[in-house]
C-alpha cells in the first residue's frame, strides 16, 4: 500500500509541474509579444525606405521635367500628360500586405491550460487519497489539508479550499502551517468577495504568535487588496 508521504510527494510534483506549464506558457507569450514587435518595426523601415526611394524618385522626375520644360516649352504639354500616365499606372504600396505578414501566431491556450489543469486534478486526487489513509501522523495530515486547499484555489473551488483550510487549522501539531492555511483560506475568501471573512482571516495570521516571518508580507498585501475592495455591503 502506497504511504501518504509518498502520495503527498506525488501531489506536491503534480502541483509543480502545473505551475511549470503555467511558467513555460507566459514565458512564451512574451516571447511571442517580443517577435510580432520586431517584425512590426522592421515593416516600418522598409515602408519609411519605400518612402523615402519614392520621394527622391518624384523629385528627380520633377527637376528632370523642369530642366525640359526650360529647353523645349512646345512639347511641355505632352510631357505632363506623361507624367500623369505614369503617375496612374504606378504599383500601389504593398502596405497591407505587410501589416497583414506578421497574422496571429496559433493560440496555445487550450493545449497548456488542459496540461495545467490535469495536473491540478492529479494533485488533487493524490492528496485527498493520502488524507483518506488518515495516518497518525497529524501533523503530516494538517499539510495534507493545507496543500489540498492551494490546489483547490487553482481549479476555482474556494469553498472547499476554506473547508480544508479550517480542517488543517482543527489539527494537532499544525502550528508551522497556520499561517499558510490562514492566508489561503483569506485568499479564496477573496476570490469570493467576502472580503469581511478575509479580513477575519487575514488578522488571524498577522496576530498569531506562531506565524511564519516569511507568511508576514504576503498576509499584509492581501490585507491591502481587501481593504481596497471592501464594501459596506460585503
């Protein structure tokens, strides 16, 4: 029979490697931002070097019109028609062709997000099949609760995240954890918009004696979001 410390480990990479997917994917995108801005300026160029040849081309023609118009007025007439003609049968600007070169690169978005969250759900199922061992190791069973509660955030189940927020928090030896419990419990109780029940959460963990120095800072800018949006009406 597989351990719940085995089947923790196997949730904790599940877990990792979704949010490895997540990493990789921005990455790409910026990528992907950085390449469709190159190519457009470098459109830009070859349109202002288009510009600028046609420019000098139309001003050379028209000192070359000039100096004959100086020498032979008689035929300045056709001369001008001339110019006209050329002037109608000129190739257009391939501006469109070239604004439409750098088309929308295929969308990754369903392929990743369907790797992200599987792997969301593989991490769910490996901790709830470790919770469900229920070892006499209590402090390993709070973990269990706690790390089940972030993956539930991931996948946009608060309510069960807080749930198992609260369970971690009723363990014995769950100390070391409190205070990651309590800031995930305040963060899906935002992401609710029950941002009193956050507040409640938040100040929990920021008056706890055992809390984590490193759970501070991320407890005090939740604190901040919240606040921000807090409503008389919450």
């Amino acid at each position: 029979m597989i351990s719940a410390a085995t089947l923790k480990e196997s949730g904790n990479e599940a877990y990792q490697q979704a949010k490895k997917y997540e990493k990789d994917h921005n990455k790409e995108l910026i990528e992907q931002w950085r390449a469709r801005q190159y190519a457009a300026a470098e459109a830009e160029a070859k349109e202002k070097e288009k510009a600028k040849a046609a420019a000098t081309a139309t001003a050379a023609a028209a000192d070359a019109k000039s100096k004959t118009d100086t020498k032979s007025p008689a035929p300045a007439a056709a001369a001008k028609s001339d110019t006209k003609s050329d002037t109608k049968t000129a190739a257009p600007k391939p501006a469109a062709a070239a604004s439409g070169s750098g088309g929308a690169a295929a969308n990754p978005e369903s392929a990743w997000r369907e790797k992200a969250w599987q792997r969301y759900k593989d991490a769910e199922e490996y901790y709830t099949q470790a919770i469900d061992i229920n070892c006499k190791d209590q402090f390993l069973n709070a973990t269990l609760f706690a790390n089940r509660s972030l993956v539930h955030i991931e996948l946009g189940n608060y309510g069960k995240a807080i749930a198992d927020c609260e369970t971690a928090l009723t363990k014995p030896r769950a100390d070391t954890i409190k205070g990651k419990a309590l800031y995930r419990a305040a963060l899906a109780s935002k992401k609710l918009f029950k941002h009193v029940q956050a507040l409640a959460y938040v100040k929990r963990g920021l008056d706890s004696p055992w809390k984590d120095s490193k759970e501070t800072k991320p407890l005090e800018q939740l604190k901040k979001e919240v606040t921000i949006r807090y409503t008389p009406h919450d």
